[in-house]
C-alpha cells in the first residue's frame, strides 16, 4: 500500500523484464474489511 500513485512506467519496464507484458495499471484506495469468525 502506498499513499502516492505508483510510476506506472517503472513498473511496466521492471515486469517487461521478467518476460511478462503488462496491460494495463489499475488502482484504487484501500478500504479496511470488516471480519469476524463469528459471523451472523
């Protein structure tokens, strides 16, 4: 997680690398879920 969008362009050219292509780059704000082992 971090508070400032990612460089879109290094993280294309630091997974271009590995052989992989990337398509697209999606974010979206992180939102806490709720979880309990007791559910009702």
């Amino acid at each position: 997680m971090m508070e400032e969008k990612p460089d879109e362009k290094a993280l294309t050219e630091a997974v271009s690398v590995t052989g992989y292509t990337v398509r697209s780059v999606k974010t979206e704000p992180f939102e806490k879920k709720k979880f309990s082992v007791f559910r009702k």
